[in-house]
C-alpha cells in the first residue's frame, strides 16, 4: 500500500502551494484500506476543486492503480 500512499502524496502536492501541509495515513480495515489525505485549511479548496473535479479526478487514479490488487481503496481528504 506504500505505493498508493506515495501517488497520492505527490499529486497533492504538485496541486498545492505548499506542499508542507500535505500528509497522508494508512489505515488497513480487513478487505479495505483507507488513505486519509490531511490539507491545509487554505489549500483545501484547491485538492477539492470546484464541485469536486479534482478530487474526483484523484479518486479514479487511486481506483486505477489498486484495480488488480482487489483491495477496496477509499481517500478521505481531511483539513487541518
């Protein structure tokens, strides 16, 4: 799962103006995992994007990337 954590860490932060404000958490539940991707409050509007394009963009490339492992993938996008 290091892989995923690592895709979703770069492509919030080539998004943001600062990437120091960017963390992402793994936490394995049984068939699941769940990446809780941590923001910046004034940054958050930009991993969002306007109705949620961006965030939903991010999404797809998560599910694309897990597809063949079989393991649900779930992003959460917390702000700090």
């Amino acid at each position: 799962m290091c892989l995923e954590k690592e895709l979703i860490e770069y492509i919030a932060k080539s998004i943001v103006d600062d990437p120091s404000t960017i963390s992402v958490q793994v936490v394995d539940e049984g068939a699941s995992t769940i990446l809780e991707l941590t923001v910046g409050s004034d940054e958050i509007g930009k991993v969002i994007g306007k109705g949620g394009r961006i965030a939903r963009a991010i999404r797809t490339v998560l599910h694309a990337s897990t597809a063949s492992s079989g393991k649900r993938t779930i992003l959460e996008i917390l702000d700090r």
